[in-house]
C-alpha cells in the first residue's frame, strides 16, 4: 500500500525542529484566527471601519469556506500525509478552542449543539487532510481528490439553481479562485480538475449538506 501511495505522492524529509517550528506556528494562527473570528462576531458590524464592514468579515469567517480553504492549504503544503493529519488537526483544535474560549468565559454563553459539531470537525479532520494531501500528487487519483476539493469550494463560492447561478459572497469567490492556484500543477491537469469538479458540484448542487456554522 505504501509503495502504491508513494507512487502518487512522495513524502518530504524534513528535520524534526522545523517539524516543531511550522506545527507551533500553525497552531499559534488557529489560536488567532478562532480568536479574530469570535471578537467580529460579537461586534455590530456597522462600528468596525468602513473597509471591514464592506468585506463583511464576520458573516466570511462564521462561514464553511475559509476553514476547508486553510485546511487545504495547511493539508497540501505539508511535508507528508502524516504531518498533514498533524497540522490540520492542531489548526482547527486552535481555532476552535480559542472560538468556544472565549465564547463561554467572555461572553458567556454556552453554544453546546454548535461546539460538538465543530469538535467533532476537529477530531476527523486528520483523516480528511491524511487524504487531501495526495490531491497535490500525479495521477488519477490525485485530479479525482483535487476536483473534490474544486467541489467544496465551489459549493461555497456560488448558489445554482434552475434558473439562477449567482456568487454567493465576494470574497469565496477569491478563495474559489485562489484554491485553483493551490491545486495547478499543468494546463492539462487543472483543466480536468475544474471539469470534473464542475459536474461534481452540478451534480450535488441541490443535495442538502449540513455546512455548519462557527
């Protein structure tokens, strides 16, 4: 099995004290990022200067598509599968510590259905971004995973229906953008990606998927 995956991706050595360094350090920006997340959801949007208030950060962040963008991002940058389980996993334990932190020792509130869910996120995360990480490798397999991830992001960017296909929000559509130049490796292969990864999301566009909300 090893040899048949390694034959998609191969793994990068790197020393165990940049291990430490870029694990720390993704941690660390989980913890801001939960942080940053919860104090503009608890501002009034309208108080914030103009700039942010325009790019709606708060409605952005409390929504899916930032998160599976950073999780694809952190998965598919990492040295190894392993080390992408690791990174993923210490981004969102961060993220989501931090968030729930503070929602119950600052402002006091105690969202128990939304906290299991995104904990539950967290502890299956590893194994998501163990998979992601091989959509950066060669092959088939390696298109199948990339366009998947071309799906969800999609799923996020833009709103179809019969006789409707809108953007949702702005700047998903930048992060739809921006995951097509994470994902590029050749013309050839991105071409797939983006096609295989549409008729996915037209496939699935009117599918009930629970997104969640931070």
């Amino acid at each position: 099995m090893k040899k048949v995956l390694n034959t998609i991706r191969q793994p990068i050595h790197i020393p165990s004290s940049r291990k430490f360094i870029y694990s720390t350090c993704i941690f660390i920006t989980g913890i801001i990022l939960g942080l940053l997340s919860k104090i503009l959801d608890t501002i009034p949007s309208n108080i914030l200067p103009y700039f942010l208030e325009i790019l709606d950060l708060n409605n952005f962040f409390s929504r899916m598509g930032v998160w599976i963008f950073l999780a694809v991002l952190i998965s598919v940058y990492s040295a190894s599968p392993v080390r992408s389980a690791i990174n993923v996993f210490l981004f969102f334990a961060g993220m989501v510590g931090s968030y729930y932190l503070y929602t119950i020792l600052v402002a006091r509130f105690f969202p128990r259905a939304y906290m299991m869910i995104w904990i539950i996120m967290t502890c299956i995360s590893p194994f998501i971004a163990l998979v992601c990480w091989y959509a950066k490798g060669k092959g088939d397999v390696a298109v199948l995973l990339s366009s998947m991830i071309f799906m969800f992001l999609s799923r996020q960017a833009f709103a179809f229906g019969f006789w409707y296909f809108d953007i949702r929000y702005p700047l998903e559509f930048l992060l739809w953008i921006a995951v097509i130049l994470v994902l590029y490796q050749s013309p050839k292969q991105i071409m797939k990606v983006v096609g295989i990864g549409s008729l996915l999301y037209f496939l699935t566009s009117q599918i009930n998927i629970f997104w969640g909300m931070l």
